[in-house]
C-alpha cells in the first residue's frame, strides 16, 4: 500500500465524479483513481477531471482498475443501487448488498488492504456487507453515516437560532435513513444545552426539525434525481481525517460492540477517526426516549440485514 499518496473511488457516477473533484481541489492527495464498471463513464469524468486540474493544484486523476486501487491508502465505494423520489433507502438494499460485494470483493482479491469508506446506500447495511466479504479489521470499514445528517441538523438549528452553524455541536444518530435519531440532547450552543440557549425557552419544535433533516435527502432527490455535493463533501472529510491523522471526532458509521446495548451492527455514533480508521467509538449515554428510538433503530436494521 502507498503512503497516504493516492485514493480510489469505486463508482463514477454522481457522488463518485463529485466527490473526485471535491478531493481534487482540496488537493488531499496527489492521485486519484476512478473504478467503474461502465469504463467509458470512468474516463470521460477522469477526463474532465483531468482538464479541471489543469487550472487547479498538481494531481494525477485516471481511470483505472482494481490493481491501482489495490496500492490506495483508502478506496470509497460509491457504487450501489440509487433511489428514486421517496423511495427509501433499505428499498434498494438488495441489489445495492451484489454491487458492493462484487466491488470489494474484486478489491480484496487486487491486495487491498486500506481503509474502506462506504457512502453506498443503504449505507449502514453496507458498510456491515463490506466488513463480512473484506475481511479486514472492523476500524478499517467506515460508513458515511449519518456525517451529513447531522450537519444537516446544525445547519438548521442555525438558521432558526440564528447563530452560526459552527458554533453549535450535535449529532444525528443511529442509521442514515428513516429511523435516525436528531439527538436533541447532545446539542450544544456555546456550550449551552439547547433549552439554556433558546429565548424564549422551548420556541423551537426540535421534532419538526429533526423530520425536516430526515426528509431533507428525499426533497433534494425529488428535484434533481440525486444527490451529489453533501455526500461528496462528507466523504472527503472521513478522507482528511484519515489521510492527516487529525482523530477528528465525526458521527460516522461504524461496527458496534455493545455501545448503547447493540452488538454486531453498523450504526452511527460519534468517532475518533484518524490514520488507522475508527480509532475509538465514544461512550455516549441518551435518555430514555433517545436510547428507545436509537434500538428501535438498530432493530429495523437487523431485520433488513436479515432479509439480505
């Protein structure tokens, strides 16, 4: 494996080429490699890509095949079935769990043996299927979780509190779909619990919101088709957090093992993430409510993953 020097993306389509580009520009690495089964689809984006980076900082973006990724520090699958309109996410988890095993399985067997980051939906079941046809090391498998849902969630606290977005902390946990959990209680405003900060006190309908964040990826998919830049952007934050060794604590998905009374599932929590993966998934306590949503979660996912 090459030292922190390339990244490859498994998946040319949407959040895969975009989430190319975002890495480009931040100039992460300086290789970047495009996988896709449609080879034509992977060039022409490596392609773009390529005239792109002419105007940008040096890097060496390509389509190539599962021997360059092999070399990668980290290989991001993208690849899986998409959903349409308010199709949910487990819908499609069946013909998402064959692309992505055929995808890390051909990796593997290339000599992977890097960090996967999984963004192909529905995310948690198959960063999990990543995790069983891999083999590696359960701090080596990442979900994007619910990375995105959260800042979707201190995005709109912000706009109602008026305050900006980066001085609140807060998580969105659980799964990255239908039964995720705004997590009212690790909200955090100037280190202020949310009912200390709003004026007058309890203003807010934090239910509204968090079904706001919830639907939020449906609206977006239901006027364009897809989505694209947020996930994108998320994907090269677990990348930096990796590639820089910061142990950023992020809300990604990762393997629990009895966090919150759940075993064996990918879930979202918060995480140290550094240059070896999920360095540490943090001990975070809930409240009865929140705890009760959180394995009311956990057990949906069980059962999709049974259905698989």
């Amino acid at each position: 494996m090459s030292d922190l020097q390339r990244i490859a993306i498994i998946g040319a389509g949407h959040v895969g080429a975009t989430a190319a580009y975002a890495l480009m520009l931040r100039a992460l690495v300086p290789e970047i490699v495009l996988l896709d089964d449609n080879a034509a689809l992977a060039e022409a984006e490596a392609a773009d890509l390529s005239d792109a980076n002419a105007l940008a900082r040096p890097a060496r973006v390509w389509a190539g095949g599962y021997d360059d990724a092999a070399s990668a520090q980290i290989a991001v699958i993208t690849a899986g079935a998409p959903t349409q309109g308010n199709q949910s996410r487990l819908s499609v988890a069946a013909r998402s769990a064959e692309i992505v095993t055929h995808c890390v399985r051909s990796l593997i067997d290339a000599g992977f043996s890097g960090i996967l980051v999984v963004a192909a939906n529905p995310v948690d079941l198959m960063a999990q299927i990543a995790l069983q046809v891999s083999g590696l090391a359960p701090s080596r498998v990442i979900g994007t979780g619910t990375l995105l849902d959260s800042a979707r969630m201190r995005q709109a606290l912000a706009a109602r509190l008026e305050v900006s977005s980066s001085s609140i902390e807060g998580f969105v946990l659980s799964e990255h779909g239908d039964s995720e959990v705004s997590a009212q209680s690790t909200v955090r405003i100037g280190g202020l619990p949310l009912a200390g900060f709003e004026d007058p006190p309890r203003a807010l309908d934090f239910a509204a919101l968090a079904i706001d964040v919830r639907d939020a990826g449906y609206r977006i998919v239901t006027g364009k088709g897809y989505t694209s830049f947020g996930i994108a952007t998320a994907i090269v934050r677990i990348c930096e957090a990796i590639v820089r060794d910061e142990r950023r604590v992020l809300p990604v998905s990762a393997q629990l093992t009895g966090e919150l009374g759940i075993n064996g599932l990918f879930m979202s929590l918060p995480c140290i993430v550094g240059a070896q993966g999920i360095e540490r998934i943090l001990p975070i306590e809930l409240p009865t409510e929140e705890h009760r949503a959180f394995v009311a979660s956990a057990d949906a996912l069980r059962a999709a993953m049974a259905g698989l």
